[in-house]
C-alpha cells in the first residue's frame, strides 16, 4: 500500500564497495535475508545509531567500532538480537567471527546489524552457513536484491543513487534504506547504507553524518517507537579520481553535503510512503518558532497524535485536533491568538481561530489526496523544522496484531 513508492530506478555502482545477497531462512525458508557488504582497503566509515537504552546487541557493537578500519558490514532480517543481553552479544560477535575468518580480516574491523522480532534468541548457525553464498555473490550492482534483502515489513525496496561532477570528476552515491514501522526519529527501526566513491577524512564524514541524520531519517515518525536497532551508516571508498576532502571549506565538500543530504531525505521519505498500512503520505511543516526544538515538539505533537492520524486515513478534515496538538506540544507562553495553519494552501485557521475563508468542502478536498501538507504558522521567531510522517489505517493493527505470527 505504498503511498507514491515509484519502482527502483538506476542505481549506479559504487567503486569500491560491493554487495552479496543470500538465504538462511531465519523467518521463511528460500527468503533471502542475509547482506554482506564489502568496503574497499582504507574506506572511511561513520554510523549513527538508535537512542533506545535498550539497543541491540549489533549496535552495541557497532558503536564500540566506531573507530577501527572497517572492511565489512552484514546484515540479518527476520530477528532484532535486541533485548538478548550477554548471549546476544556472543551471538553477534560470533556472527563477526565466522565471516572474518572467511574473508581474512578481524572481527572488530566488521560491522553487524539485525533487524526484525525483538527478544527472541539470534540464530547463529543458519547466518553463518549462509555466509559462504553471499560472499559469492558479492558485486557492485547487486544494490536491488540487497535492498530486498534487507527488507523486513516493508512492501517494496527501497533504494536511489545520485550522480555529480566537479573539475571533471563524476562522483557517484548510492543508498538503500529498509522500515516500514516502529519507526520515531532518534533514529527510526531502520537500517540505511548509502556509499560513495568520494574520499573524505573519517573523523570528518562523522561529522557530517549527524546532520545528515538529522535532515533525513531523524525527521520521520509512522508509530512513534524508537526501535532497538536503528542504524544509519556512509561508507566513503575514496575510488575516484580526486584529493580526499579534509575540511568544510571546500566546494566539492559542498557539493557532497547537498547530494548526501538529499539522498538521505529520498531513503528516509521513501520509508514513511512505505509504511505499515499508510494510506497517506504527510509534510508537517513548522514556521516562525523561537527555537527549533519548539518547531519540532509541534511537529512531534502533530506526527504522534492517533487523533489526527485516524482522521488522516478517514480523510476527515477535523483540523481541531491539528490545532489541540499544537496547544498541547509544551511550546512555553504559546499565544494561540498567533497561530495560522495551513491544509496545503488552504488557510484553516487565522490568528487561533476558523479562517473567515475556510470551507468544510475545502478540507475535505485535502484530506482524500494521497499526499498531504499541514503548515503551522507560530508567528513567534525565525526557526523553522519538517517532517514526514503518516496516516493511522486498519492495516497498520492488522500488521502489528499478526507480526509475531
């Protein structure tokens, strides 16, 4: 039921890094469900990581990482490793070992990740008999099937590639994301990989990953549940023909910043049109605050209601409930005499009241579109924040009742 998820369209190999696909049937048998990603010698890599106390087992790990040369990442579905305490982490690490022995490497200069039902024991055995077909399979243009097999919930892959030029020089991004629900910012229960022939300092690019994140995939809500295994990751190759960026002020810096800003935002917007059950695809736009953090814990407010999701999904134009939310996001001496919002270009409500222009016929226009926008005018400052998130339909309970099952 994705809303607006057009098919995969050309995704450019990465110099440098390649991919393997295979199957060890962790949830169904023949699914594919385990990725190996290989990173060229000297490849600079950043990460950033859910904020759940509860993090699994793989992103404990993978934090611990953050430093080292890393040489692979491999990826499960169908099981979290997540609140498994000391056995999870053996698990994890076992899953490291048993690739780095294959491929040559130590097991701290490779990267895990899980995703899928949390709390339930990591199958070891099954991953790491599948490692061999997957290693076999490693190749620059699998970013497709990789990102079918990284898939949990989702109905559709989701993957985008950017390609831009400097002093004659081609660079090339390409990424994949996978989440479809328990997904809030701080991250989402997500994964996404985007890599880059560019080459970058790795202290730099983590840097520069954090605001990605938080442009991208740390500016989405379906559910609100910050998950136990979010992980965003970049992997700099340095392949192409160019000097390594090693500080901000450089245009091809710039130019990098906006092409990976962008992508992110495609992979992590491509994860709210795919999500569990949406019928509706949603912008909340927050404008005028005193402080960013104000804008957002409106946007929040407005993204987290079930009130104004289900709404979403009966396309019913009850704009009281956008304007209960803005009231009740804990923006401090909020002056509801202030406040516009906006259904697109529909003006609902002026100076914290039923806009004189409003009419029902209008909103309940809006609300049947696939693809919606709430704007809140605060009228109180410069600041302004974006999301997306949303509708709250049947299938979403459906999904979650029967996601054990």
């Amino acid at each position: 039921m994705a809303v607006g998820l057009a098919p995969l369209a050309t995704l450019h190999p990465v110099a440098g890094f390649e991919l393997g696909i295979a199957s060890a049937g962790i949830k169904k048998e023949g699914r594919k469900d385990v990725v190996v990603m290989r990173c060229a010698q000297g490849s600079s890599v950043a990460g950033v990581y859910t904020q759940n106390a509860f993090c699994a087992a793989p992103v404990q790990l993978c934090k611990a990482r953050k430093e080292n040369e890393i040489a692979y990442l491999v990826v499960n579905t169908g099981n979290a490793n997540a609140a498994t305490g000391e056995l999870g982490l053996q698990a994890a690490q076992q899953v490291c070992s048993a690739l780095a022995e294959r491929v040559g490497v130590t097991a701290e200069q490779i990267l895990p990740f899980s995703t899928g039902v949390i709390g339930e024991p990591l199958p070891v055995e099954k991953i790491t008999n599948a490692l061999d077909a997957a290693l076999a399979d490693l190749k620059p243009n699998n970013w497709a099937h990789a990102a079918e097999g990284i898939m949990t919930t989702d109905t559709l892959p989701k993957a985008a590639s950017r390609q831009f030029q400097h002093n004659g020089v081609t660079f090339t991004l390409t990424g994949m994301s996978k989440g479809a629900g328990m997904i809030r910012p701080n991250m989402a229960t997500m994964l996404g990989y985007i890599a880059t022939d560019i080459g970058i300092e790795q202290k730099l690019l983590q840097s520069l990953i954090k605001e990605v994140a938080n442009k991208s995939f740390n500016r989405i809500s379906i559910d609100g549940d910050t998950s136990t295994n979010d992980s965003f990751i970049v992997v700099a190759t340095g392949k192409a023909s160019a000097d390594k960026i090693t500080d901000t002020t450089t245009k091809l810096y710039e130019l990098f910043r906006e092409q990976l800003i962008d992508l992110a935002k495609e992979l992590a917007q491509a994860i709210v049109r795919d999500g569990e059950g949406a019928t509706k695809f949603v912008t909340v736009q927050v404008n005028g605050g005193k402080t960013a953090q104000e804008c957002l814990d409106v946007a929040y407010a407005i993204a987290h209601s079930p009130l104004i999701k289900t709404a979403l999904f009966a396309s019913d134009p009850n704009w009281g409930r956008i304007a209960c939310a803005v009231g009740y996001a804990g923006v401090p001496d909020l002056d509801s005499r202030q406040v516009d919002i906006y259904l697109d270009d529909v003006q609902i409500v002026e100076s914290g009241g039923r806009a004189a222009s409003y009419t029902e016929e209008q909103g309940a226009a809006i609300m049947q579109q696939a693809e919606i926008s709430i704007r809140i005018e605060l009228a109180r400052g410069t600041f302004s924040e974006t999301l997306w998130t949303t509708d709250l339909s049947y299938e979403y309970v459906r999904i979650n009742a029967d996601y054990r099952s």
